[in-house]
C-alpha cells in the first residue's frame, strides 16, 4: 500500500537526519500525521490519540508507536519493520491517569536513548502541552528542543511523483468546483453544494478515487461572503447573492486548492467592480512566478496591483500546499506576504488566494501553482473569473451564463 518507492522514503529520512544535524538533534519526535506519512507512509485516522514517529540519527530505521489496535495499520501502509512498530495498551488513551507519553519515554530510556538531544514539534496541532510535561518528567537526563516545522521544510520541494499526485487530485477539484457550480441555484441548500462536493471528491474520476481533504469545503452566500471560513448551513440560496465555494481535489493526502465566486444572476455592483482586480493582480503575480524569485516579491505584483485601486489586503496572499491531515492542507512553512524571504525554487507548490473581503461581502479567485524551472504552472483549469450562473435554469440549458 506504499504511495512511493522504498528509495523516496529513505532519500526524505536522508534529508531529515541532515536538517537534525544541522540543528544538533539526535532524536526527533514527529507528530503531525502529514510528516509521519511522509517519512513512514503511516495513513489511517488515528490522529484524535497520540501517536509518534521517532527519527534516531544513528539508526536506520524509524520507530512508530501508537495505540494498539493502530498497530496493524502501521503494519499496512508503512515500509517500517514489524520489529519497529511498537503499541501501546488501551489504558493509555484518553485516561486520567495514564499518558501515552509515559509509555513512549519508557521504551526510549530501554532502548538506550534517554539521554540524547531530542526534537519536538513543539508548534503543532497534535502534541500538546501536557504531552511535552510528560515527556520531560520521564526523561530527565535528555536536552529538549524545538524542532517545530524541521520536517516541513524538506517537504517543501516535491518529488516528481508528488507532482503527479499534485496533477491528480487538480484533476479531482476540477470536477469538484463544477459539481459545486452547478448546484448553486436559487433554492438549492447550501448543504446540497456540501453534498455534490464531498460525492465528487471522493469518487474522483475514471481512472483514480479522491481521499478526504483536510479542510471541508468553504461555502459562505450572501451576507456571510465578508466571512471566508464558514462551511455550510441548510439556508437556500437567493436569486440576486453571490457564493464563494473554496475547497481542495486530495489524492494519496496530496491537495491542489482552489475558490471561485459565484454570482446567483446579476452580479452586485461590488461584485462586478472587484473582479477583473482580482483577476488583474492574480494574473501579475502568477506571471512573475519564476525560481529565485521570493515570496516578499510576488506579494508586491498583488499590492502595486490593489493601490492603484486604492484596495488594501490585510490577510496574506497565499502558502504553501501539499500533503496534509486535518485541520489544514497548508504545509506552515512559506508564505506569499512581504516578510517572507523564501526563494522559489523548482517544485515548489503553493496555493494563491488573492482574496477580498468586506463586512457583507466577499469574492475568491484563487489557483494553486507549481513553480517550474522556467517560470510557474496552475494545477487546475477552471475559468478565471467571477462565474454567474443561471438562478433558474430550464432542464435542458446548461447553467452558467458567463
């Protein structure tokens, strides 16, 4: 069941253990799924408990530990030896007197590795504070450091077959983002767009099935446009309001996001004011995608863009994607915003959302791209602009007007 070859998952440890050299770790202890799928394989929806993937540097093998009966998954979709995967017993889990982490240090002080160096993801979803008290009462003789994002950074630049993957899961928010445009009628609920969303993300296409995204999809209309995280509700559309769909084609936990806007009829005034400046500053940026180029520099085509409307945006403009679990299809590691000095280099993949939103109203056109060696790529084909549809079309038209 392993989604790559043996060799690419020893070629990310390779990087890895460099990344702890350099930051003078010996042992690091990952636990965000996305980074124990990558360097181990591991998938399965186990994450609501703790579980690990420990990276020794002198040691050619990880060590997975995780709950009991997860053990078996392990087994499944990694490529570690049985001997290295290593459970937990039930009474561990969500006990009041028991820790996971209890467990975990117990083993690390049998197997001589008490003492060393050790990395923790001490910024992550999945390892708490409580899990890091227990971790340092158990193993007082070790040096504990931050190691938040160490594994991130290697994933930033893809391999070919994550691209592939990448092309994939495009394939799958094509679809997707259609299913979704076609539902958005006048009287249809938001949480049939939910539905004709989720239906065809799963089932993908032809030849390949889609996995669940890490973010639901993102479905504000009307009035709650200006509020870009909302899911869905059982409302019905209006003639006459515009709706934001924003959501992600997965495959093998590889995601290629993208947000249109939909306009129910008419467009608003607003509406039809704001998109040929989104368009505009996304079409600048994407333009001057191109290796060495920092992610500072392609925010500033967006920002020269919006001043001369006299627009501002304060969110930023995009980040980083890839592989991920829940609560995000985000990698955490660069940004397209002023500060950020990442240089772009081939490979790597980002989500670019030049988003807007006001107190009543929002719009979203976004595209995620690949940069090349030669300049950048966008993964999806959906037309770039603000989509109005038909709000009551007759059975035999199609539905979208422009």
């Amino acid at each position: 069941m392993l989604a790559f070859d043996i060799l690419e998952y020893q070629t990310r440890l390779t990087k890895t253990k460099q990344r702890m050299a350099e930051n003078g770790i010996e042992m690091l202890l990952v636990t965000d799924p996305a980074n124990m799928n990558y360097l181990s394989g591991y998938d399965a929806w186990s994450f609501y408990v703790h579980q690990m993937l420990i990276i020794i540097i002198d040691e050619p093998q990880p060590i997975w530990i995780g709950r009991y009966q997860d053990a078996n998954g392990a087994k499944i979709t990694t490529w570690i030896y049985n001997e290295n995967i290593i459970p937990f017993p039930d009474y561990y889990v969500q006990s009041s007197i028991y820790h996971p982490m209890d467990f975990i240090a117990e083993i690390l002080k049998q197997i001589g590795q008490g003492n060393r160096k050790i990395g923790v993801e001490m910024d992550n979803y999945y390892f708490t504070a409580k899990a890091y008290e227990r971790l340092k009462h158990g193993l007082p003789n070790a040096t504990f450091k931050n190691a938040d994002l160490l594994v991130n950074y290697v994933r930033i630049i893809k391999s070919e077959q994550e691209i592939e993957y990448m092309k994939r899961a495009a394939e799958i928010a094509d679809q997707a983002m259609y299913k979704a445009i076609e539902s958005v009628r006048a009287g249809n609920r938001e949480c049939d767009t939910a539905a004709a969303i989720y239906h065809q993300m799963i089932s993908g296409t032809d030849e390949y099935g889609g996995d669940y995204p890490a973010i639901v999809p993102l479905l504000p209309s009307g009035y709650n446009t200006g509020a870009p995280h909302l899911t869905w509700s059982e409302r019905k559309y209006q003639e006459g309001e515009s709706v934001v769909i924003e959501l992600a084609g997965c495959y093998k936990r590889y995601h290629v996001p993208v947000a249109r806007t939909v306009s129910i009829g008419k467009p608003s005034i607003q509406l039809e004011k704001l998109a040929p400046i989104v368009v505009e500053g996304l079409n600048a940026v994407l333009d001057a995608v191109k290796p060495g180029v920092t992610c500072g520099e392609l925010e500033s085509y967006w920002y020269n863009c919006l001043k001369k409307y006299g627009i501002e945006k304060e969110a930023r403009l995009g980040y980083s994607v890839g592989l991920g679990y829940p609560p995000d299809w985000g990698e955490h590691t660069a940004s397209i915003r002023t500060e950020d000095s990442t240089v772009l280099q081939p490979n790597m993949t980002f989500h670019l959302i030049p988003a807007l939103w006001f107190d009543n109203y929002g719009i979203e056109i976004s595209e995620s791209f690949r940069v090349t060696k030669t300049g950048g790529e966008t993964f999806t084909n959906i037309p770039r602009e603000l989509i109005v549809q038909d709000p009551f079309p007759f059975p035999e038209q199609g539905g979208i007007i422009s």
